[in-house]
C-alpha cells in the first residue's frame, strides 16, 4: 500500500472522529485530568493531554503486540501520534 493511501486513509478517520466528537484537546485534557487524579495518589504525576495522546498510541502498540497486525489498530496508533504532534505545536 502506497504512504498516500495509508495517510488518506488516516486522515478520513480522524476527520470523522472530528466531526463526531469535535477538537480533540478538550477530550485529551479531560482525560488527563482523570488520570493525573488517579496517579497523583500513586505516582505524583501530572499528565498533559499530549501525554494522553502518546499513551493511547501506546495502548494501540500493546494490543498488535498481543493480536499481531491489526490495520484499525495501526491507523488509530498513527492518529494518535498525528494528536499528540498538533497538540503539542499547538501548545509552543
């Protein structure tokens, strides 16, 4: 498969994502909040909605690694790193 096809294929779900649920950084900081209330009683950690996005890349590598190749799971993987980027280019 051609990149071109692979990034338009990306780019239709994270359009789609975009038009359900709207931009993406008040979900990513609403998670971040939830999980840095969880980990501040363990660890003391302050999560940004960028760290969100890379570690819902990584949930999506954890999954192949237990059910091998997985194309939704590799585009989301992409997309999350495509969040992760935007958010924090955004954010400089």
């Amino acid at each position: 498969m051609k990149y071109k096809t692979i990034f338009d294929r990306c780019h239709n779900i994270i359009q789609d994502r975009e038009d359900s649920y709207g931009d993406a950084r008040p979900l990513h900081q609403s998670i971040a909040k939830r999980w840095s209330s969880v980990l501040n009683g363990k660890l003391r950690a302050d999560i940004s909605e960028t760290d969100v996005a890379r570690m819902m890349s990584e949930l999506k590598a954890a999954r192949m690694d237990h059910t091998g190749f997985h194309e939704d799971s590799i585009l989301d993987q992409i997309n999350y790193l495509a969040i992760a980027y935007r958010l924090q280019s955004d954010d400089d």
